[in-house]
C-alpha cells in the first residue's frame, strides 16, 4: 500500500471454488478491467503484486461472504493489500435486473465498493474460526446422532418392538436394545448396523463435547464462559455456541443491535400512516438464535435457584450473578405475563429470549477489553476500532 496517495484502487472479486472472476477499477478508468485466476495461492500472490505494481495508490479488494470462508481475504492481506467480506444479504439489488454472470457480480461489488454501498463483516481470528468450527462439529454430530436413533427406533416400530419402560436412551434402554432377539437373520444384520451406528454417533457427540469442555477453560474463553453459565439455561455448551459465533462482542453497539443481528426483532412494512409489524426477521446468525430459545423455555420454571445453577455460580464475580438473578426474575415475570395476555408459549419465549439476548449483552460487553486483550483483537465498539494492537495476521 503506497502512502500519502489520494487515488484508490477498488478491487470485486466474485469468489467461487475453482476460479476468481476479478474486475479491477483503477483511478480514472471507468470501464475497468476483468480478469479470470484460478483459486490457487500462487496465482492470487501474482495478481496481487501485479496490481500493487500498476496501481498508483492505494489498492482495496472485496468479496462476498461464502462458503469459500476467510482464506482468500488472508492470502490477500498477506500480500500487504487490504481485504473486506462484504454480507451478500445486505448487497443493494436492482429489481429490474434479469441477467447474473459471475463476471458482472464481480463488477458490481468494484462499482458498489467504490460507492460505500457494502456492508462490511467483522471477521475472526484464525484461533475463533477453528473453536467456532469445533462447535458447528459438535452440532452437525448431535444431529447425526438424533438421525440414527430415529431411524432405529423406526425400524423396531416396524417389527412390533415398543419400549415402555421409561425414557429412551439411557442405561436401561441400551440394555433392553442389547437384549432383543430377531428370528430372520437379515433383520438382525439390519438392527444391528442401526445400533451400531447410534454407538459410534453417541461416542463422537461425547468426543466433541468433551473437546469442547477442554476449550471453554481456556483463554480468552474461560472467564465469559463462567459469567455465562450464571444464567439459567446457559450451560458450557450453550455458552461456547454464543461466544464462538458473536466473536467480537464489541461490533455491537447496543443490546438492539445484537438483537437485530440475531434476528430476533419483529419484521416490518410500513409506509405512510399505516403501521405493519409482523414475525421475527430470522436474520443473522442462526445458530445462537436457536440455543437462546432453547434456554429460553427454562424461564418458565419456578424463581428457585437449583443446586445446579448454585455450583455453576461458584467462584463467580458478584456483579455477574446480580445481572443473571435480575435476568432470572425479569424473563420469568415477562414470560408468564406474556401468557397470561393471551401469548402463545412460542411467542412468549421468543420475545422471553430477545430480552435474554440484552442481559448477555450487557454482560459480556462491559468486558470487551478484557476479551479482545486474550485474543489480540483490535477493540471495535460499534464500528469504532482501536487500532493500537495491529490486526491479526495468518501465520
């Protein structure tokens, strides 16, 4: 990047697995330039300094956040350019537009880019990209797991096997599965090939599961883990899905903010006087919606403090457990209130979970300082970076 230079180069690249559709606008030129590389480090490295060498100032590139991950945006600031990943959900669209090329996407991020039309996305560290990806593992496992235990209790529904003797897999069921006798040899072959794959997937689940323990007592996870799992509903797991996927707490200005990335706030058309709001967005990160709802549901229950949520609370800081038993009365009050007014249970814990999404908020983000000096990570609070520790760097 050359300094005091006032002309800016404006890089699209439209990103896909075997080849990059690359349109570069240089200073002055308007129609721009495009050209095709195949997604091979080698290639991009040439690109790169090739354009370092004709442009007169500085160069800027972006590209869409896909399933092509972070790696293209390091290999290019390896090459001392600066990258961004835009969010193609935010990306303007042209209702009149009938004809999409790779070439012509690439063309439009240059020309948006140049614009500052983009959104741009705050991306992770190498470090938060493996246990983001560590827990995304556990959960594709779960599913898996849930999948083949479907499948075998189906098939012994089929052949007239029905367990009453209490619930499904536990120590008691796994015996009366062991037990089963099947008189045609193909049926047994087929029974056990269902149990042997609930075994393999129940043991993955408990492998991943306990990495995942491992990880949660570790810098710069361990501390917002125990103030999480001060909550009720809020155990290790939950609390390593939150803090893994909202890396960079800071980005988040306000707790409306948070709740409007995670999709959580009600949707709405209106237009003049009229007033239309209707269901959640379901924007943004899934993945934490999900487990803020299952911890949601827990509000329902009694205002005690199991023993449970006691030993979790242990050697915690005094201000935390203050925030999580406010939260613990509040979401509780605020659910049963809901369905006292005539709330559906569904909608009632939504909204129970969008308030939650405010206390986690406040929690963590008092301590942003402390969480982005574990992870070397600039501070950003709401856009705002402190550039005093430079940004991480591929190894």
């Amino acid at each position: 990047m050359k300094e005091n230079s006032t002309e800016i180069t404006y890089i699209g690249i439209d990103a896909h697995k075997k080849d990059h559709k690359v349109c570069i606008l240089y200073p002055g030129d308007e129609k721009g330039k495009e050209v095709t590389i195949n997604n091979h480090r080698s290639e991009i490295k040439r690109l790169m300094k090739k354009i370092k060498k004709q442009a007169p100032g500085e160069v800027r590139v972006c590209y869409e956040a896909g399933p092509c991950g972070f790696i293209l945006q390091r290999q290019i600031e390896e090459e001392g350019v600066s990258c961004v990943m835009i969010a193609p959900s935010l990306i303007p669209v042209k209702p009149g537009e009938r004809i999409k090329t790779d070439r012509r996407d690439a063309r439009k991020l240059a020309d948006y880019f140049k614009a500052g039309l983009l959104t741009e996305i705050t991306p992770p560290t190498r470090r938060e990209e493996s246990v983001r990806d560590l827990c995304r593992c556990r959960e594709a496992a779960k599913k898996s797991q849930t999948r083949s235990r479907h499948q075998l209790s189906k098939f012994l529904l089929r052949r007239g096997y029905v367990y009453r003797e209490g619930r499904a897999w536990t120590q008691r069921h796994h015996r009366w599965l062991n037990g089963l006798k099947f008189e045609d040899e193909i049926e047994r072959q087929v029974f056990e090939e269902y149990l042997a794959e609930v075994e393999h997937s129940t043991d993955r689940v408990k492998s991943l599961e306990a990495k995942v323990e491992q990880v949660s007592k570790e810098v710069p996870y361990a501390e917002p883990v125990g103030w999480l799992r001060c909550f009720r509903g809020i155990d290790t797991i939950t609390a390593m899905t939150i803090l893994s996927e909202l890396y960079g707490i800071g980005r988040f200005p306000s707790a409306r903010h948070l709740m409007a990335y995670l999709g959580l706030v009600a949707s709405e058309d209106s237009s003049g006087e009229k007033q239309r709001r209707g269901r959640i967005t379901k924007t943004g990160n899934q993945r934490v919606r999900r487990v803020l709802v299952e911890s949601a549901w827990h509000q329902r229950n009694r205002l005690t403090t199991s023993p449970v949520l006691k030993k979790r609370r242990e050697g915690q800081p005094k201000w935390v457990i203050d925030v999580a038993e406010k939260a613990k009365k509040r979401l509780h009050h605020r659910y049963w209130w809901l369905v006292n007014q005539g709330k559906t249970t569904n909608v009632a814990v939504v909204a129970v979970a969008r308030e939650m999404v405010g206390f986690i908020w406040s929690v963590l983000y008092t301590q942003v300082d402390v969480i982005s000096d574990a992870v070397d990570r600039p501070v950003d609070r709401g856009g705002v970076v402190d550039n005093k520790k430079p940004l991480p760097t591929a190894p």
